[in-house]
C-alpha cells in the first residue's frame, strides 16, 4: 500500500469535478478545487483536468488567469490527469481545433464517436493491470501519440488512454465508475515522481 498524503487540485470550473473527489476520497486522498489563480497559491502534488466542455473550458483558463500558471507547472513536470474533455485540454493537437494547453503530444480526435452514438460504457485492459469498466460520453479517443508517449488502452482498435512523463489522458470518464484503479495509477505517478 502506498502512503497517501498526497493533495490534488481538481479543476472546478465547469463539468465532472466532483466525481473526481468522492473518487480520491475513497483512496483518502485530500483534495481541494481550482476556481481562481489565487487558488493556486496552495501546495498541491497533482491536477486533475476533469470531464465537461473543453471549448468552454479552455476559455474559462484564459478569462481566470489561469492557462499560463497551469501550463507552466505542467511542463516544469507537475503530474496531470485530464478525463475526456481534459484530455482535449492536454493535446497537444487538436483535429479541426486549435490546441488549449497543448502539453502532451497527442493528436485528439473531438466527438470521436459521432453525437448521438457518443455515450457508452465498455471493458478494456488499462495499461496492463487488467480489465477495467471504460464509461465514455461524447467522448474524443487519441489519433496519434508520439514517441515520447506511451498508449495505455485501446477500444476497438482507438487509442483512449495514454501517458507521458507525468501526463496522463483518459477518453473515457473513470471518475463514474466504481473502479479506482486509474486513479491509483495516477497517484503512483506522483509516488514515482516524489521518490526520485
Ligand atoms: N465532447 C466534449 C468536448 O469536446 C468532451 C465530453 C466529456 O468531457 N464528457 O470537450
């Protein structure tokens, strides 16, 4: 068992924040929510980019100050897991789209499942650790990643998770389900990271 005093910040503007937190309560972690930039004056050891409508996302990073304060911790190697539209967040290319963030060399892939069809709930491998529920809504999956980049799962032959470095991507939306194991994998991360 890993030790868990670790605090994540969980970006709170808009969409699925809160299934993130009942998600790290359950692995009882502590966790506090992002809304503004003196927000992030607070000591965290990771970020959580969650579900909802990155367009609208992306802009609210802008308005609040807070895109180059995020962008800036990414790069100098915070860990980051970004769920759905968080992960559309981290691409570094969006098809159709200008990146937001743009930190993870993935090309992504919006409304990748068409609008209607777009919500449904399946089981896949996770990074080699087994058999995992994968609940996807509107969700994008990844084009390409690049070499740096590592895929994690695939769903019918689609990318939909992927890590680099301390970035880490999900198409699909692990905070619904009753699964931890992707956020366990997420803070072993940030256990590798601060024992190195
Ligand atoms: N379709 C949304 C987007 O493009 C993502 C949907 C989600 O996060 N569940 O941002």
């Amino acid at each position: 068992m890993c030790k868990h005093n670790l605090t994540i910040a969980i970006l709170a503007l808009q969409g699925a924040f809160r299934e993130h937190q009942q998600a790290l309560e359950k692995l009882n972690v502590s966790c506090f929510e992002i809304r503004q930039s003196s927000d992030l004056t607070r000591p965290f050891d990771g970020l959580i980019l969650p579900g909802g409508e990155s367009t609208v996302m992306g802009k609210l990073l802008w308005e609040l100050n807070l895109f180059n304060s995020l962008k800036a911790k990414i790069e100098e190697g915070l860990p980051v897991f970004g769920t759905c539209a968080g992960l559309i967040l981290l691409a570094g290319k969006i098809e159709s789209a200008v990146p937001h963030l743009g930190t993870m060399e993935i090309t992504a892939r919006r409304n990748a499942y068409g609008r209607q069809l777009g919500s449904f709930q399946t089981h896949a491998d996770f990074g080699g650790n087994g058999i995992i529920p994968m609940i996807f809504i509107r969700a994008p999956y990844i084009t390409a990643v690049s070499e740096n980049a590592e895929i994690l799962a695939r769903v019918d032959g689609n990318i939909v998770a992927a890590r680099q470095k301390n970035q880490l991507a999900t198409a699909f939306h692990p905070e619904l389900s009753e699964d931890l194991s992707v956020h366990q994998y997420f803070l072993n991360m940030i256990q590798e990271r601060e024992s190195a």
